[in-house]
C-alpha cells in the first residue's frame, strides 16, 4: 500500500547528481541552480571519492536541499546517509539488501531501490521499498552498460506494484514526452541536467514536459 509519507512526496523532477558531468563549477551550486529550475528530489552519487570526502559533500549539499525543503536521498551509502540525517537512501541490486537497509534507517526515512525486472520490482516492494527506480529506459553515457528495461516490462511493474515509480537511463526532453501516458510518479535526471550549460534552464524545460502530463 502506497504511505502517507508516499503521497506527500513529488518525485517528478528527480535530480541525479554526477560530478564528472557538471556544468556549474561545485555541486553544490548545481543542485541548488537545478532545484531552482523546479527539481523536486536530490540523490547524491559519488562513486569515486573517499568516504571522508563524500560526508564532506553530502553536508555541502545537504545545506542547500534543507534551504529550499527538497528531500535529500544519498546513493548506496547508509553509512554517509545517517550522518548527515540525509531523508533517505537509494540502493541498487547489488548493494545491501533493502530489508537489511529499511531496518538500519528505520520506518521514517525513503527508501528507493533500483529494479529493472518484473521480479524485482515486487521484490522490493516486499522488502519496504517507498518507491522504485526503473530502468535504464535507455542506454546512456552514465551507464552504458546497464540493462535495458523495455516499455512492455515498465508497463508490467506499474500494473504489479503499489508504490511510486521513478522512471531512469536516458531521461531527457525528448525521450520524457514517450513516457507521460503511463502512470509513473516521476523522471531521474542525470545528465540532461547535470551537463547542461544552464542547468536552471534545462530543470525547467523538463518540468515544464512534466506538466503537460
């Protein structure tokens, strides 16, 4: 069943950040430039850093995202999301299983899991999933080798699961317009955003596509 904590949440315009992509001169000033332009959730992604530097990142951009009330979810790493009191994680297939993760944060924190598969999609929703992150819809230059999940498996999610879908891989303003007939609860961006050279501007443009549905 879909939580109140669920239905209070606008996942629409979901900004994935990426560092190697960005446009704006620090991370922080590109997630604030994208909130913005309308970005609704932040999940910060670093990949490649220390864990002393990405707790250093994550309190810069917790500062921002706190300022303007946009939720703040930390990828994979539970450990850097409790100290800084991030509002949740998201953790993909092979990162701590999402029963282990919901009982580390607790029943009050987001949890998002990643699913490219019918299987597990329901899985995670057994597992205390809040929402799911679907795909890659497309293959993309942030992980080109991810999985393709195809339209007629995201139509199969939507009709098997409760919970709010986040649609993600290859999301930009001239894919977005494919996907406004379905019922998913919002779009991730990576680097339609991150790479754009007025981040502010490209946010809008797609919240504005995100309108129209």
């Amino acid at each position: 069943m879909i939580t109140n904590k669920n239905q209070s949440l606008d996942y629409s315009v979901y900004l994935v950040t990426d560092r190697d992509l960005m446009s704006a001169p620090t991370l922080p000033q590109a997630v604030e430039q994208s909130i913005l332009g309308g970005c609704t959730m932040v999940q910060l992604r670093e990949k490649h850093c220390s864990s002393l530097e990405f707790y250093k990142i994550a309190q810069e951009v917790k500062t921002i995202t706190d300022r303007y009330h946009a939720p703040l979810l930390i990828n994979d790493r539970v450990d850097i999301a409790l100290a800084i009191d991030a509002d949740g994680v998201h953790v993909g297939q092979k990162d701590l299983p999402a029963t282990k993760v919901r009982e580390i944060i607790g029943p009050d924190k987001i949890l998002g899991v990643s699913a490219s598969t019918l299987d597990e999609a329901i899985q995670a929703e057994k597992d205390g999933a809040d929402y799911l992150g679907v795909g890659a819809m497309f293959t993309n230059q942030t992980k080109p080798d991810a999985r393709v999940t195809t339209m007629a498996t995201l139509e199969e999610i939507l009709n098997a699961v409760s919970i709010p879908i986040v649609i993600i891989g290859g999301i930009n303003q001239e894919t977005l317009p494919q996907f406004l007939h379905l019922p998913i609860a919002g779009a991730a961006i990576v680097s339609a955003i991150m790479a754009a050279k007025d981040i502010t501007k490209a946010t809008q443009e797609i919240k504005s596509i995100w309108l129209t549905k």
